[in-house]
C-alpha cells in the first residue's frame, strides 16, 4: 500500500511522492510485486499498470534509457538499465494473468539491445543481469554464454571472489557500495545457473564462485552492521 503513494502520473514509481517516474525503480518496484504474490494478496491492477509503464517506456530499438545527468545516450548505461527491466519483465511470462505476447515482445528486443554490449564491455552487473533475464526465458544458449563470462571475470582474493563495476549501477550503487551490489547480483545469476544446469560443464566452476563470492560479501558487512547502501545491502 505504501509503494502505491510513489506512483508518479504516468503510474510509475519514483523515488518520493510527487516525484518523477523513474524506470529501474518501477521494474524494482515490480519485483517485489511479483515475490510478493502467494504471501500476500496482491493488486493486479496496480501489478498491470506498473508492467504497462515500462512497456511505454521502451524505445524502438529495444533499450529502456537510463537516466543520465552529465552525458547523453550512454549505450552501457542503458543496456544496465534495459538488461534489469528485461529480467523483471521476464518474471511475467510464466504469469498468464499478467503475460502477453507484448511482453515477451518487449523481453526479447531488450536483450537483443543488452546482449551484444555485454560481449564487447566487461561489465558484471550487465551480464548478470543478461544470465537471469536469459534463464526466465528458456534462452539456454545466451545464458551459457553469459555465465561463461561471469566466471572469466572473476577476481579473486584468497578465499572469496568479487566482481567489479565500472560504472553505477542503475540503482546508482559505485565504489565498495556498488562491488558488493553487483557481486551480490553475480552470485545470484551463477547460484540459479548451477541449480538450473546441474550436470553441466559450466556448473561446477559457477557453484564454486557462488560460493567464494557469498564468503566475500560476508565478509563486507560494515561497522554499521549493514553493507554500505540500502540497495546492497538488500542485494546481499
């Protein structure tokens, strides 16, 4: 109910009321809608008009713009961007009362925009998000290909593993803050991968990262008893 007094007028959510709709957070805000469904009763209409708010958001080559306030058209950024609403999106599809073939439409032109700027930037938030958005899909091919270079990736430090950014985040998550956050988003990707592809050849070395990457993001935990930002922390 308290999310519902973040709609902006185009019935996405921004970050305060009033404020304008921000596209990331609408699709986060979607999510929690979604995992959210079978614990409590959930709005359908207020799921259908946040699903429908992205969807007009699309642009015609499939990217979801991420909100830029010192550059213009930052093809990293808004594959960041597309790639996590992709994957929410994604979610719907094994959803009838909220599927449809514009969904899958808009899931699939999405990743057709993220994926191939993964292959040519490092960048582990945005394949992680690609490997998830893949899974949902059925995608197999293009989510081997995205754990493949989760696992390339990977740097690690004694005992743990831990995944750099070179930009922000789309929840503008940077430094330690947004290594952990997109560690965090990593571990996740290669966990699902492991139990999804349990006799596959990449399995085993996605299953040891998960690992050694759980161990160094509990080993991130500040003074504070939180790591570093609400959005990593609630990733961890």
């Amino acid at each position: 109910e308290r999310l519902k007094s973040y709609r902006a007028a185009d019935g996405g959510i921004g970050y305060w009321s009033g404020a304008q709709s921000h596209t990331a957070l609408t699709a986060y805000a979607l999510r929690f809608m979604l995992d959210a469904d079978g614990v409590i009763d959930v709005d359908d209409a207020f799921v259908d008009g946040l699903r429908d708010n992205l969807l007009a958001a699309q642009r015609a080559d499939g990217r979801w713009e991420a909100p830029s306030w010192y550059s213009y058209g930052d093809r990293l950024r808004d594959a960041m961007e597309t790639a996590y609403v992709a994957g929410v999106l994604a979610r719907l599809q094994g959803m009838p009362s909220h599927a449809s073939p514009k969904v899958a439409d808009a899931v699939q032109r999405g990743l057709a925009f993220a994926a191939p700027v993964a292959t040519e930037i490092d960048e582990p938030y945005l394949t992680a998000s690609i490997a998830l958005a893949a899974m949902d899909t059925g995608n197999q091919a293009m989510a081997d290909g995205a754990i493949a270079r989760l696992i390339s990736t990977a740097r690690t430090e004694g005992a743990t593993a831990y995944w750099t950014l070179e930009t922000n985040t789309p929840f503008c998550g940077w430094g330690m803050a947004g290594r952990v956050e997109t560690t965090a988003r990593v571990v996740r990707a290669l966990a699902r991968y492991a139990a999804r592809n349990s006799t596959g050849a990449a399995s085993p070395d996605a299953r040891s990262l998960a690992d050694r990457g759980t161990h160094f993001l509990l080993k991130q935990k500040d003074r504070y008893g939180v790591w570093y930002s609400t959005q990593a922390t609630i990733s961890v």
